[in-house]
C-alpha cells in the first residue's frame, strides 16, 4: 500500500514473468524484451518491490485472444515458428508477419505473456483490489485484428479495456508512445465506451494514421482524439498539451477506469523517435493521470533504446508508488548499460523542438472544439454481469473494419542509425551519442525453445470484434485472473530475493481461461 502525499492511499500490483526477457525478435530487430527484464531487475534494486505486490500473470489463453483477433489469425500465431516458415507463405503475407514483425522461437508464448499481464492486472481493478495494476510487457498498440503491426502481434491493450468494460461504463485510454495507437483506436472507432487519446508524432512516419481529423465514426464519433505533433517536442510543451487536453477530456468524458501507454520511445535518444522528452517529462503524463484517483492500467510500449526505457519505466513505477528514488543507480545485474554516469535521469539534447507554441495552440484548440460537441459522459444501460466465464455471445458487428490504414509502411525504415551486427553487445541496443561498447562481457539473450505451446482449441468460437462488444454491455465475465494459487504469490514478496523468483516460479496451475 502506498501512501501519497494527497493523504490518498494506493495499492499497487505489479505483472511480470521471469520468461519474457529471453525472447529475441533476431539479430539487429530494435524490439528487444530483454528491456522488460531489465526494468524489472533495476526496479528491484530501487527496492520498490517492498510497496507493491508481484504476479506472475497467467498466459492468455488463445480463446481469450480471440475475443478481440479472428480465430484464424491466432490459430496462424499458434501454429507459425522459424522452422515452418516456408509452409504458411500465404498467411505470413496476410497476417504481415516477417518483416517488421518476424516470426521468432517462442511468439505466441511471448503474446500470451504480454496479453496475460494486462488482462490480469484489468481483472485485478475490476475487482478492486488494486488502484493501478502494471505490466510493462504490455502496451503493444500496432496490433489489429487480424493482422499483425509495428512488432506487435496480440492487441494486450484490446483485450484489457474488453476486461474493464465489464464492470465500467467508459474507460478513457491515452497514448504516449512517440507512435499513434492506431491498433487501439480501430478496435474502439465506433463506440463511445471507450475514448482514445493520442499524442504522437505525425507526418511521415508510421503508422502513418492519427490525424487530428480522425475523431470516430458512428456512436464513436468525438470519442477518438489525435494530437499530431512534429520532431523535438520538449517537457515544458508536452506538459503544455497533455495536462489541459486530459484535463479536459476527464471533465466531458467522466471516464470510469483508464489505460495509460507509456511507449517509451517518445524519450530524447531513442533509436527509432525523435522527440526530446526527460524522464520527468515523460513521467509527469503518469503522475497527471494518477491524481485523478481512477483506477489506472499503467502499460509498457515502444521504447528502443533500452537503458532509457528500463529507467523510465522504472522511474515510473516509483511514480506510481509514490516513492522517491535516488539519481543514483543502485548496482543492478544490468548496471553496466547504464555508463558513463551512471544514473537514472537523461538529460534532453540541443535539438530543434519543431512545434511552436502556436502550432500546439492551434491544434489544442482544434481538439476542443472536438470535445465540445460530445455528450457528457455518454451511458448505456449495464446489465448485470452473468456467468462469469461463460463465452462471449455479443454480436461481431464489424464496425471497427471502417477505418484500416492506407497501406503498411515499415516502423522499422524509421530505424535512425545503422544496427551493430554483434548480437551480443548492447552497443546495438544504443541510439546515437549513447554509451559504446565498453567491453563488458553481455549476457546471451536467446529465446528459449518455445516448450509448452498450446494445442489449438477447436471449440474456440468467440469472435466478438471489440466494438460490438464493447457497445452490448453483456460482456461475460470470460478472462479472469490466475486462481487463489496465483494470488498467494503476493504474499511472499517481502524480500528481494523472493521477489526476484516471484517472477520466476512455475505458472499456476489451473491457468485462467475461458471455460
Ligand atoms: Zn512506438
């Protein structure tokens, strides 16, 4: 339990899986999931697993993926590995699998696990035992329905408000990752359940969608906002925006529950963004949306270079906390990717912020008109919530296939320097005037062979696109949260050691799933 300086007291639950950090896209690929192990061990080290509790999440069940994406498409990411590749040239095509998102040991294990946490840290809100859950595994935004995008696969983010909307009318989500939430924003177009926000660079750059005027259709119309921003955007004019836009949209939307992504490449020096934001910067968008006293799923993202996505995520799970941790870096297993200084904050560089402040009054404006002409707080009628488990029945409208983007463009053409062939050395990891190899033996960072893959259910036929779910509130209770088994983990958390392999025991048992 944490408690703040409002007097208000927060209890935080954390989801991480000792697994995820050995999957590997391939050599030179700027996803790393490495950085999510790294997080977690600098985090450690800061001590703030004494103020929260860990999970271990359960693995999303594909029936659980699929009441978002197409069977087909989760059967595809079931059945896909590197030794098959040549069988499914069809369906990699179809599925944009190869490119930008290859097929690598362990992907649909690593879907499960990034999915797992944000389902369960939703179904752990809903039930109120936390204010803010964490998964820093999740936020991959990219992903649609069909299809995967931008190196994700699984839409972890999709599935999480699905989860939320079950016992709250509106969930509000906002975006920070230096990419458009365009996977998020399609899935929740047409309803008014859910409201997307989105700060992002626009303008020749992927995904290339996100553009102010791209504010919902249908029921859903005003409840989609864009804020397109150019190159070098600094703290004092992200603060500028983000605290009256959000302001602003709390005060219209009312929402009951939000998801924030933290997609850390929007930090000054990252391999593949181009804005100029600090930790602190990039922090203050969560301390913002804390002080609202929602319940809060606080997700991961983008972030490439990954010493600075380690610190800002554990910075900002500090921040959640409500703990002040020193600028100094405590030793941790990774402390060498964080010379020559050694410490948690960035400083921004001397680049040129290309977004006047007229500019961002312009657009601010623009949004408020937006705003403006929504209802207040839209509700539809909950029903009570039956049979918790049952599969979803809702109707699949296809509504959300109203807005596709134009075409596919590569996220990674956007990769600014060129990718050091040494696997092994984290200089690959780094962006330019970042640390050099300072030939500290690296940890190996393969994948694991993918072991426990799951036997494709026949019965899975729970197709329920997001949006006609989201607008019938008969929503089943369907994923739920790993069992009391997996809940006691919590409890042995008091030390660091334990903590440590809390995110490394077995999975539970009787995994969550659909019955
Ligand atoms: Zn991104």
């Amino acid at each position: 339990m944490a408690f703040t300086t409002d007097g208000y007291k927060r209890k935080i639950c954390y989801y991480y899986d000792g697994d995820v950090g050995n999957y590997y896209y391939g050599q030179g690929h700027p996803m790393k999931p490495h950085r999510i192990r790294m997080t977690h061990n600098l985090l450690l080290n800061y001590g703030l697993y004494r103020k929260m509790e860990i999970y271990r999440p359960h693995k999303s069940s594909p029936e659980e993926m699929t009441k978002y994406h197409s069977d087909d498409y989760i059967k595809f990411l079931q059945q896909i590995r590197p030794g098959n590749t040549t069988d499914f040239n069809k369906e990699m095509q179809r599925f944009n699998v190869g490119e930008d998102c290859p097929v690598f040991d362990g992907l649909f294990e690593f879907c499960r696990i990034s999915s797992g946490g944000s389902v369960a840290g939703a179904v752990k809100l809903n039930k109120q035992q936390a204010d803010i859950a964490i998964n820093w595994a999740g936020g991959l935004h990219h992903a649609k329905k069909s299809e995967a995008s931008g190196f994700c696969y699984v839409n972890d983010i999709v599935l999480g408000i699905l989860e939320l909307l079950k016992y709250h009318q509106r969930v509000l989500y906002i975006d920070i990752d230096i990419h458009h939430g365009d996977g998020v924003e399609e899935a929740f177009y047409t309803t008014d359940r859910v409201m997307t926000v989105s700060f992002h660079k626009y303008g020749e750059y992927f995904p290339g969608t996100g553009d102010l005027r791209d504010i919902g259709a249908g029921k859903g119309k005003y409840y989609s906002l864009n804020f397109p921003l150019r190159d070098g955007i600094d703290d004092e004019s992200y603060s500028m925006i983000f605290k009256p836009v959000i302001t602003k949209v709390m005060e219209m939307y009312q929402p009951q529950a939000v998801v924030l992504q933290c997609g850390a490449d929007s930090l000054s020096g990252d391999r593949l963004g181009c804005f100029n934001l600090s930790l602190k910067g990039h922090a203050q968008c969560v301390e913002f949306v804390k002080k609202f006293n929602l319940p809060v799923l606080l997700l991961g993202g983008g972030g490439y270079t990954i010493r600075n996505v380690a610190r800002c995520w554990a910075y900002e799970t500090s921040i959640a906390l409500d703990c002040d941790i020193p600028n100094e870096l405590p030793y941790n297993d990774y402390f060498e990717y964080f010379g020559p200084d050694f410490k948690l904050h960035i400083q921004p560089s001397n680049m040129q912020n290309q977004n006047t402040s007229d500019y961002l009054e312009k657009i601010k404006t623009r949004l408020f008109e937006n705003l403006r002409m929504m209802p207040h707080a839209p509700g539809v009628q909950m029903q009570p919530i039956v049979d918790d488990g049952a599969p979803d029945d809702t109707e699949d409208t296809e509504d959300n296939e109203a807005k596709t983007a134009d075409q596919r463009i590569s996220i990674r053409a956007s990769d600014k320097r060129v990718a050091n062939e040494n696997e092994y050395s984290d200089s690959e990891d780094e962006g330019e005037g970042g640390r050099r190899n300072n030939g500290t033996p690296r940890k190996k960072m393969r994948a694991g062979s993918p072991s426990d893959r799951m036997v494709i259910d026949e019965d899975c036929t729970t197709t329920a696109a997001a949006a006609a779910t989201a607008t019938a509130a008969t929503a089943k209770n369907g994923a739920a949260e790993p069992p009391a088994a997996a809940e006691k983990e919590a409890e042995t958390k008091t030390t660091k050691e334990e903590a440590v392999k809390n995110g490394d025991h077995e999975e539970p048992k009787v995994a969550a799933e659909v019955s």
